[in-house]
C-alpha cells in the first residue's frame, strides 16, 4: 500500500508527456500532476514530490500562475493550488478540436487530389554526394534558409558538423525556426554539446545514425567513417521512414538538461555502471530475470570504479544518472527518512539487477535494507528501508 501511495504521488510517464505536447515544460507538467494529486502545496513540497530542483520551483509555479493553471497565494508561506483541469484546459481543448477539424478536411482535399493523379508502377528517386567540406557549405545554406523546422539525429560526428553551422543555426532560430537535436547516448559530456545555442531542444537516447531534416523536404544522411553525406532533395518512402523513426525515438528520450550539469566523471562512471549492469554477458542469470548482485559490484570494481569508497552519496548520484542516461528512470535518497526510492520504465529483468544491485551495496557498507515493490503496466517501482542512516 505504502508503494502505491508513492506512485500516485509522480507524474506518470505517458501524463507528463501528454501535458508537453499541450505547451507545458517537464518541470510545469511535473508540478501541476503533483498538485492534482496531492491538492495545495508550499512550494518546498512540490518540490520535493515532483522532483523539481528547488532552484526552479518558484519560476516554474510563476509560469503555471501566468498560464492559468495554478494560484499562488499572496501570503507568505507561498501555497500554491491547480486549476481543476476541465477549467484550465477548456480553451486549449476546443482550439485542438478545430485545428484537428480543418486539418481533415485538408487531408481529404489533398487525398482526393492524389487519387486523381495517374498511378505509376515505379518511381525514380536520385540523391547527391557530397564529401565533407561540401556537406559543411550544404548543410550551412539550407539551414539559414530554413522556414519552419530542422530535426537531426547526431552521433559525435555528427554533432562537430552541426557545430560548425552555429552562425546559420542562431539566424535559424532568430527567424522562429524549431529545431530538434537528438543525439546519442555515447555523447554525452562532449564538449560541442554546451556551445550549441540554447534555443535548440536537446535530448539524448539510443540512436547510432547521422540524420538532419530541413522543413521536412530535405535530407542529409552523413557517413561517420568519412564525413561524406548523401543529400535528398525531396523527401520519399526513406524519407518519411527516417522521420517517424525520429518522432518514436524523440518521444522516448531524454531531455539532456536533466543531466547537463551533472559532473562529467560522474557520468562517465555513470555511463560504465550502465554498460555492466545491463550486459547479460557480465551478469549470472537466475531464474532468467534476476542476476547475482555480487558479480554486478565484482564487475564494477574491475572496471575501475571503487563505489565501496567513493561514498554513499556519489553512488547513489551515479546510479540516477545512470537511470535518466537510459530514460529508465530516476532514484531518491530521503536521508531523513532513511528510504531510496526508485522508479524504472525499463524490461521487469533489467529493473531488478538496478534494485538487486543497490541492496547489494548497502549490505556490503554494514547497511540492511527492506524492499517495498510495485510493478504495473507502466514502471516498477521499488522503495528500500535502511536500516540506519547513511551519515
């Protein structure tokens, strides 16, 4: 019972992503779920049950307060209050209603159109090569003409090209161009990453391709072996392929300023936590979910990292960033209430090695732990009472 409670207390996934697609930021989202569910709140709180780092909690139930979602109150402690959502989203409903009308009705128009074209049994589609230097010069004209919108997976390669177009990227965004950067896991820390301008939304996942849209009618794909790229000037069958791909992987990944400031050898260790712990390889399997603990911390101490000595606190940093890394989840350490708490979207095998992995580190530093488990359709959710506390 206890685990439900905590679980009703978090935004769900699929709720915080609904509510940005609505214009609400993951802080905005995560504050307002937090205060449909537990009703007015101090801002310390919110803080607290949304995962909301204090140092933006207050701008955040600002802009909740100007976008007519919430009330502050002007007395001193601050308690804030959501609009219920019937009211606060009355306005936004109706405008996607009729936007999705006269979108149909677009559609039909432009259905029919194509219905009377004469079919064709085949099509031939041509692309261009470009070698480095020219896909550089390419890609820099196109997006400092851009219209509306670029969007681009990148691995490290991939990113040094991107860089490159700063100038073209700011007149871009100066112009209300939205772009869209998702870059791979493997780059995080890279230092290209903090020079690209701010506007740009970043988030990191599981990718391993270089791919860059522009206004959804033109296409790079780039050779990370040698800097060569191939240019569509139109966008086909492959094209459209790329860009659902783009959509399924951006849904699902992670927004890099979650982990931005995070130390970068944390997130290196991080990054090699992640390699181990999910391996099967590393890994004795039991019972074809649940691996042995001990060769998991075996296996960490080999690669370099002495987690025994680095600290409860390191660790427990390392292990939820190494969560968010992975978009799997994240971890709390209530120290006053002496509870680790994690929550994990990833496979029910791969969600466990987390939780075995951790018990096992608290035992090994003279710390006893009792687990608390809730597994539903959407995440597991583990809470572990120490023993004592970790000061």
């Amino acid at each position: 019972m206890e685990s439900v409670d905590t679980h009703r207390e978090h935004s769900a996934v699929d709720l915080v992503s609904s509510l940005e697609e609505l214009g609400l930021s993951r802080y905005e989202a995560g504050a307002y779920l937090t205060m449909i569910r537990k009703g007015s709140l101090g801002a310390s709180e919110i803080s607290y049950y949304a995962n909301l780092p204090r140092t933006k909690v207050y701008s955040t139930l600002k802009k909740l307060e100007k976008k007519r979602l919430s009330i502050v109150s002007q007395s001193k402690p601050l308690v804030c209050s959501a609009i219920p959502p019937e009211e606060a989203f009355r306005d936004i409903v109706r405008l996607h209603e009729r936007r999705s009308r006269n979108t149909k009705r677009i559609v039909d128009k432009l259905q029919k159109i194509t219905e009377e074209q004469r079919p064709k049994a085949s099509e031939e589609r041509r692309y261009h090569i470009l070698d480095p230097t020219s896909t550089v010069e390419k890609l820099k004209d196109l997006i400092a003409n851009s219209k509306f919108s670029i969007c681009a997976i990148l691995d490290s390669w991939g990113i040094q090209i991107i860089t490159q177009c700063r100038s073209p990227i700011i007149k871009a965004i100066t112009s209300g161009v939205n772009i869209k950067l998702l870059v791979a896991t493997q780059c995080i820390g890279n230092e290209h990453i903090s020079s690209l301008p701010e506007d740009i939304e970043l988030k990191v996942g599981e990718v391993n391709l270089n791919m860059i849209v522009i206004d959804s009618s033109k296409m790079f794909a780039v050779d990370s072996s040698n800097g060569k790229a191939a240019l569509f000037s139109t966008i086909d069958i492959f094209g459209m392929l790329q860009l659902k791909y783009f959509e399924v992987q951006w849904n699902t990944a992670l927004d890099i300023r979650q982990i931005a400031n995070v130390n970068p050898q944390t997130l290196l260790k991080a990054k090699e936590l992640i390699q181990i712990i999910e391996n099967v390889r590393v890994c004795e399997q039991i019972n074809n979910q649940y691996v042995s603990p001990s060769s998991i911390l075996e296996s960490v101490q080999e690669s370099g990292i002495n987690l025994l000595n680095l600290g409860v606190d390191e660790t427990m940093t390392i292990v939820d960033c190494a969560l968010r890394i992975r978009s799997h989840g994240y971890l709390i350490h209530d120290k006053s209430n002496n509870i680790v708490s994690l929550r994990s979207s990833a496979p029910e095998g791969i969600a466990s090695r987390w939780v075995s992995f951790i018990e096992f580190y608290f035992k090994n530093i003279g710390i006893a732990s009792k687990a608390v488990r809730d597994k539903n359709d959407v995440e597991t959710v583990v809470q572990l009472k120490l023993s004592k506390s970790t000061e």
